[in-house]
C-alpha cells in the first residue's frame, strides 16, 4: 500500500550518523524550534508531501543536503518556512498543491525570523519549476544526503558539506526514495547529488546547483529537461488519440 510505503520510508530516516548532523523528522532543535511537537510536525508535513506526489511525480530533483533555512524547519528538502507558509513573493503554491490533507505550520520560533525562514535554493527551485508550468505534484525534491549536516562551531543555524562517510549513510534512503518515485527523469543539482546517484548505478541529467551564481544556468538547463516531459506528454497523447 502507498501509504505503508511512505511510513517506512519515515522510519528509515530515523538512521541518522552521529555528530554535527541533525534529524529534522526525529529530533527536536531545542535552540531554535518552537517546542517538543516539531519534530512530529515535519514529519506530518513531509509525510503529505510525498503522498501527494506518489504515482504523479515525473521528475525528481535530487540536492546535496538538508539545509538549515529549508527542510531543517519544514521536514520537507528545499522548501523553505515562507513558501510553505505562503510568505514568498516569488513562489505563490497553495497548500492544496504542496499537501495532502495536511496544514502548514513552521517549526522555528519567530523571534528567530519572524516571518519564518527563506532559503535561495528554495526559492529559486519552486519559482524556475512554477514558471515552467510544472505542476507541483508533478515534480519532487530530495537530497542525497536526506539530513543536515551543520557546522559544529557554528551550530544549528549553519550548513557544511557532508563528509563521505556521512553521505555513505544516506545511501539506502537514497534508494529507498528513489523506488518510492521511480521517475524517468532524475535531476541532479551539483556533483556531490551527482556522484551519490552514481554509486546507485543511476545516471542523472548533471544542472548546475542555482546558489552561487548558478540560477541563470540552473534554470537554462532545467528548461531543456521539463521541455522533454512535455514533448513526451503530447506524444503520448497523440498516440492514445489514434485509437
């Protein structure tokens, strides 16, 4: 069944490696989250995330890693508090079209950005994606690596790399997302993505990462890849339009 399918997928992400990495979905940010529900939260918004987009998604986007602007508050990969909350000039999603009979909450306390937080990949994703004519159930974000991995001097409030060892962790969610949305197009956002999905066997169209200063590239390449669905959809309706 399609929802048992997602709770295990859930389960998996329980295994996160130990250190500077942080598990939206299971652990609680006692410094920056509103309270001891958050984590059940995400997990609900991320839970009618996937649901929404099973058996209708037909391009997948994976990214490096959970970032602390984006899925580190939402519980979903590049989408940022405003954009789940409707606060993003630049992306206009319903709630409808993000969910499945699920209502967005942000997890960060206010006083730590009151509008909640806003991530430029994020943005930049949904907006390139939205102004394609892709519609949102049509299309679905993840990370190679699915967790975030901070900067431990820094603390929550940071990003890094994750190391190899860490990324190798991630591998069997990779996979298990992967046959969850088993796409014909698999996008990948930067070399880290690209050589995560490669030691998968899975050979993904290569775009530029659209943060530092690869948007305009980003959504040059992207255009090309959503172009082809489209071509694929209008042939495919020809063809049913001959019997």
């Amino acid at each position: 069944m399609p929802g048992e399918s997602v709770e295990h997928f859930l389960e998996l992400l329980k295994g996160s490696p130990p250190g500077a990495v942080f598990n939206p979905w299971w652990q609680v940010d006692k410094e920056n989250d509103v309270g001891p529900r958050a984590p059940r939260i995400r997990r609900e918004q991320l839970r009618g995330y996937l649901a929404k987009r099973l058996g209708q998604a037909q391009l997948t986007l994976i990214g490096e890693a959970l970032g602390y602007r984006g899925g580190h508050f939402t519980g979903i990969p590049m989408t940022s508090e405003r954009i789940l909350l409707g606060r993003n000039k630049d992306v206009a999603i319903e709630a409808k079209l993000l969910f499945s009979d699920v209502t967005p909450q942000r997890t960060s306390k206010p006083q730590k950005c009151r509008d909640g937080f806003s991530e430029p990949t994020a943005t930049i994703v949904w907006n390139t994606l939205s102004q394609l004519g892709l519609p949102p159930e049509q299309f679905v974000l993840w990370n190679a690596f699915p967790w975030h991995s901070f900067n431990r001097h820094r603390g929550m409030l940071s990003n890094r790399m994750p190391t190899k060892p860490e990324r190798a962790v991630g591998l069997p969610a990779l996979k298990a997302f992967l046959s969850l949305f088993p796409c014909e197009e698999v996008v990948a956002l930067g070399r880290i993505a690209s050589r995560q999905l490669a030691d998968l066997n899975v050979e993904p169209h290569y775009v530029r990462h659209p943060a530092s200063g690869g948007a305009k590239l980003f959504r040059r390449q992207i255009a090309k890849i959503v172009e082809k669905i489209d071509s694929a959809k209008s042939h495919s309706v020809r063809a049913v339009g001959r019997y």
